[in-house]
C-alpha cells in the first residue's frame, strides 16, 4: 500500500495537518502539574484537535506525529503564531526526554505506546535523547481511595538514570493532571533535577471520555 499523508482533520490529501485545520484548534484551558517546573499545552482536546490524537492514539500516524513533536518542542503550535506560547525550549535545556508509559493492555491492543511515539519525535525535533526512563507499577490499592479512582491513578517507578537530569516529560492528553503529576513525582524522586511536562490535549474537566 502506498504511503498517503492526510490531514487528520479534513483528509485534505497532502498536508498532515493543514493548515485550515491547525488554524480550527481550540485553545486549551489552562493546567498545572503538581511538582513540574512547568506546563506547556497546545491545544484542547475537542472537534479538530480530537481528530488529531485519534491519529496519533489509534492509527499511528508518522505524520502527525511528527508534527506534534515539533509543536511540543517549540512550545507552541508549528506553523501557526500563538500569542499564548511561552516557548518553552526557548528558555529551558533539557537533558532527556520521556513518557508516561501505556497499560501494557493498551500497548498490547494497539500495537504501540502512543505516549512513546510522541515522546520519540519530540525529542528527534529538540536534538535530545528519548529515555525510558518510568515503567508503570501494578495497581496497588490505596486506601480510601474508591474503586474507580484506583483503577485510574496510576503509579509509576522511575530508573536511577534519571537522576541530576532536567526532563522533559511528554504525553498526548491531560485530564485531571493525575498521570503526568504521578509520572512527575517519581521522576523527582529519583533524583531528577527537574521536571517539565508537555501534552498535546487539553481535556475538560469533566474528562468522562472512554478513551482517557
Ligand atoms: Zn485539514
């Protein structure tokens, strides 16, 4: 089969995204992560910038997602002015860049890590290492906590590797913030000297979409 790019958007035929469709994105609310040095975001999570982690989350599209690692490593969307960026390469030096990794259901079901993908392309785009450097540890309950909110915190362990290091912390979504502030606080633990998060999606609060 013949490899086609697509908009994700519009199925405009080569453009991945294009940009009409980049110009669609809605902004995204804003965020914070307990214990990152900062939150860069690129769009929210609805209409046009939904069709684009769809691309990303269930069909692996290269495209767009060399296209979103380049936006996360500029700090704002590639291509399109963003009054709103802070532009976060600009002002910070990374060491590494890593994910917050899958279930290894969803790994398994997709055939990919989606988070990884990500992760890999923006740090191709930043001229910095990709390392795995957190593995997700079984769930474990937490007292107190219900069912429901065991079974959607996750907790993660993170390598030695990570120590001294200024990471920046890469995912496609963010929810409540509870992945990424989990996936943060076992970097720092580790030894990390700094942690920055960056996700494509900003979901509402609200966050009942199946595919969190
Ligand atoms: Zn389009």
């Amino acid at each position: 089969m013949l490899f086609e790019v697509r908009c994700p958007g519009c199925n405009a035929l080569g453009w991945c995204p294009c940009p009409r469709c980049i110009d669609e994105l809605a902004d995204p609310a804003p965020a914070t992560v307990s214990g990152a040095a900062s939150v860069t975001l690129l769009f929210a999570h609805a209409d046009t910038g939904r069709e684009f982690i769809h691309a990303l989350k269930y069909r692996g599209e290269r495209a767009i997602a060399g296209w979103l690692g380049n936006s996360l490593a500029l700090g704002h969307l590639a291509a399109r002015r963003c009054s709103t960026a802070s532009g976060l390469m600009g002002a910070v030096a990374v060491d590494a860049v890593t994910w917050a990794p899958t279930t290894a259901a969803h790994r398994r079901a997709r055939g990919f890590d989606q988070a990884e993908t990500l992760a890999r392309a923006t740090a191709k785009a930043l001229r910095v290492r990709p390392l795995r450097l957190l593995t997700r540890v079984g769930g474990r309950a937490q007292s107190g906590a219900s069912r429901t909110a065991r079974l959607s915190t996750p907790r993660f362990g993170a390598s030695a590797r990570a120590d001294g290091r200024t990471v920046l912390l890469v995912d496609d979504v963010l929810t409540t913030g509870a992945t990424l502030h989990a996936a943060t606080s076992a970097l720092l633990e580790a030894g990390a000297a700094a942690v920055h998060v960056a996700a494509c999606a900003r979901r509402g609060h609200s966050g009942h979409s199946p595919d969190a």
